[in-house]
C-alpha cells in the first residue's frame, strides 16, 4: 500500500513541476516528461501493477487538464507503465545505467504513441521532423532529469523499505533454518 501512495504522492508532485517550473525551463524548445519518469522509474523497480497505477494518475491528470477527450493519455501512460513494469527483472539497487537506459527507451515508444494518436490520425505524417525537433531533445532532457528523480524514489524507497538485517553468524542462521 506503502508504494501506491508513494506513486500518488509523486506523481502529483511531478505533475506539479511540470506544469509549473519546467513549463519555463525548455532548452531547445521541450520539456522533460516529469510524468513519464515517475512512471516509468516506478514501474521498473516494482513491477506492471504499480507502473500501470502510476500510469493510471499520470494519465488522468494530464487529460483532465490538457485534452479534450479523457482517456487517451490514461492508456498511453498505463501501457508504457505496464511494458517498462514488465523489465523489473532488470532492476539492481546498485545500478544506474539500466533504469536511464529503461527511461530512454520508455519515453520514445511513448512519444511513438502520443505521435500515433495526437498527430497521425488527423493526417500530419512529419514524422522525421517531429522525431528530431521534440522526441530526441526531450528524451534526452527526460533522462538527465530523470536521474535524479530515480536517485530520489531509490532513496525513499530505502527508508520506506528498509533492508533486511542479517544475523552476525550466517552459519547459525543457515543451521536453524528448515
């Protein structure tokens, strides 16, 4: 329960940020995906029920306040939650080049969706320029962002849950085990 409501907690935060500070702060003309990473970073270190949660709230507050039509943001989020949940196998405490490159890949299929979705279907078929003037520039930024926001979630989630404390005689321990 712990996670669902640290993944509440972030996600609206995160909502928050980027709606706000980085709405001033785009190099290049884009800003991170704030939403996306806490999806995804969540979704990689607890598996698909919790990145499609997160996906869930991500994508509900983005349609209630920027789209016309309530549930198109809702599915993109929660499938690329589920997919990056699917990856937890990956996960290790100690590494950091896995879940950034988890977070790349993450926010190019979901802007391959969103570019489905929101642009392809009207009939606007640049994609060459869509992919170089906003998915590379704002991957990229998401992933540079996103490092310190995996940094803080692995941080929180140490003191959420706290490692398990081993006997000092492992011997013993393995010795009164079944």
């Amino acid at each position: 329960m712990k996670k669902y409501i640290s993944a509440f907690i972030m996600v609206v935060i995160m909502f928050v940020l980027q709606t706000t500070v980085f709405e001033y702060l785009r190099p290049f003309g884009v800003a991170p995906n704030l939403i996306l990473a806490v999806t995804t970073i969540f979704a990689f270190m607890y598996g698909p029920k919790e990145g499609m949660f997160a996906g869930v709230v991500s994508g509900f507050l983005v349609d209630v306040l920027y789209n016309r039509v309530i549930g198109v943001s809702i599915i993109l989020y929660s499938v690329v939650g589920y997919i990056t949940g699917t990856t937890r196998n990956l996960y290790f405490k100690q590494d950091i080049y896995v879940p950034m490159a988890v977070l790349g890949l993450s926010d190019l299929l979901f802007n391959f969706f969103y570019y489905i979705c929101y642009f392809l279907m009207r009939g606007k078929i640049e994609f060459f320029t869509y992919l170089k003037e906003v998915i590379i520039p704002e991957t990229i930024y998401t992933i540079i962002i996103g490092t310190f926001i995996y940094l803080f979630v692995k941080w929180m989630d140490s003191k959420f849950h706290p490692a398990m404390k081993y006997p000092i005689n492992i011997k013993e321990f393995e010795d009164n085990d079944i």
